[in-house]
C-alpha cells in the first residue's frame, strides 16, 4: 500500500476523532510498521496499520489502559496494487461506521435506499457520460434500481466497475441463455450507441466490463451473435477484440489504461 493511500485513510478519520477528543496520529516513516498510526484519548486508542503480511489496512481499538496486545480488530480490508484512492475513501468510510458503532454513538437520522435519487440522462447535446449511462441502462432494466440505491447508498457514489459487473454482466449472460432476438438485439443497439456516442470512460465499461464480462473469453459464442448486431458495427468490432484478448489472456485488465494517474 502506497503512503498517499494510507493517508487518504487517515484524513477522511481525523475529524471524527478530534471531535470525540482523541489526538491526531501521525504515521509513522520507518520500522516494519512504517503505515501506522496511533490515535488516542483519554479513555480509548485507536490504530490504523497496513499488514504486509496480509496485504490489509487493520482499523484497531482498545482501552486506555489496555496492553497493545489487547486491541480488538474493528475491520480490515485487503488493499493491493489493483487498489486506489477511491478504494481508500470508501475503506474510511467503513472505518467511520465501525467506530461509531464501537463507540456507541447513533445517527440521528440514516439515510435510506429511497432518498437516493437515480442517476440523470445529462443534457442532450453532451458528450454522455458514465451516470447518463448508468441512466439509460436502468430505464432498459428497470429491475436493477433498488441495486443502484444501495450500491449508492453503501458507498457513497456509483463505483461503475463494481455496478455493472454485479447488474449488466448477469443481465448479458442471461438473455445470451433465453436467445430471445428481440430482446439481444436492443441490448447491443444500446450498447453500440452509447459505446460511439460516450466518453472514454463509457466506452471501456461496455468492452472492458460488460462484454468482456458477458461472453468471458467465449469468441464462438460472440460470434453466433451476429445477426443480433448488424446495426451495430462498433461493438460488433471492437467488442469481438476485447473478447479474443480475454481468451488470450484471462488476467487482462482492460479498465487500466484509461484510469486516471492520482
């Protein structure tokens, strides 16, 4: 885990725990420890350290009075180079909640699954991104908006990668198993039109995740979909590539070229 990761963490922390009186930790820079810091008041301790052994950033708690030995593990979370800055805040987040909860101390009011709105189709005219995408893949399958809430809901924003995988790619593989003409062919229709039409980031979640994650590899069986995808030639093109390259190469990451550098 990279240091700017490991503070990210303990930024989003900090100001809960000034407010509940603890004094704000410091990482410490070397020793096997290096990505650790320790936080404490005048009743409890809390630690946050990464694990080299198990490739995991440990939240920790114990009592003042309390021998290290005895710090009771909150949550821990695996945080390996596929990981970034916003695995590290939704990390926090879970961090927060455990505490709370460690702690005692009730939300006066928890949003629930309805107060989050769905996502917006954007202005007509622009350049689609990935909530307008998100937008007309829950109007064709309205079926998966309770998903998109408590995706939301439990971490904060759509993490796109992780939503279509779990909603788009079963949805893919589902109507490949019923054959149903009509229903395939709107399918690739919406995707060749969004993959042409949106941005960069738009395009890699249809290849790179729902087709690459729909047919896993199988080129034949992509290929028997022609007929479902005569109106659409960029998908059929591209989408046949990405295809081949995951049969080629199952650890082929298809998303990372286009993630932004933190």
């Amino acid at each position: 885990m990279e240091q700017k990761y490991f503070d990210i963490v303990l930024e989003e922390l900090r100001p809960f725990l000034a407010e509940q009186g603890f004094k704000t930790g410091k990482a410490e820079s070397k020793g096997e420890e290096a990505l650790s810091a320790r936080f404490a008041s005048a009743e409890r301790v809390v630690s946050v350290r990464f694990n080299e052994d198990s490739s995991q950033i440990e939240l920790r708690y114990c009592d003042a009075e309390a021998d290290k030995d005895e710090e009771k593990l909150l949550s821990a979370w695996l945080f390996d180079t596929e990981h970034g800055e916003r695995d590290a805040k939704h990390i926090a987040i879970d961090y927060l909640d455990s505490l709370k909860e460690q702690m005692g101390l009730k939300e006066t009011k928890r949003r629930s699954a309805t107060d989050v709105a769905l996502p917006s189709k954007g202005t007509p005219g622009d350049t689609p991104n990935i909530d307008a995408f998100c937008a007309r893949f829950l109007a064709i399958c309205p079926q998966y908006k309770d998903d998109y809430k408590e995706h939301v809901l439990t971490y904060g924003e759509l993490l796109y990668e992780d939503f279509f995988r779990r909603t788009a790619v079963p949805y893919l593989k589902t109507i490949l198993d019923e054959g149903n003409k009509k229903t395939l062919i709107k399918f690739f229709d919406f995707l060749n039109e969004m993959y042409a039409a949106g941005d960069k980031t738009v395009g890699a979640v249809i290849t790179g995740v729902i087709v690459a994650g729909g047919f896993d590899g199988d080129v034949k069986r992509f290929d028997g979909c022609a007929a479902y995808m005569e109106n659409a030639k960029y998908l059929k093109q591209r989408g046949r590539s990405v295809v081949s390259q995951t049969a080629a190469d199952k650890k082929w990451a298809p998303l990372y070229f286009w993630r932004k550098k933190d």
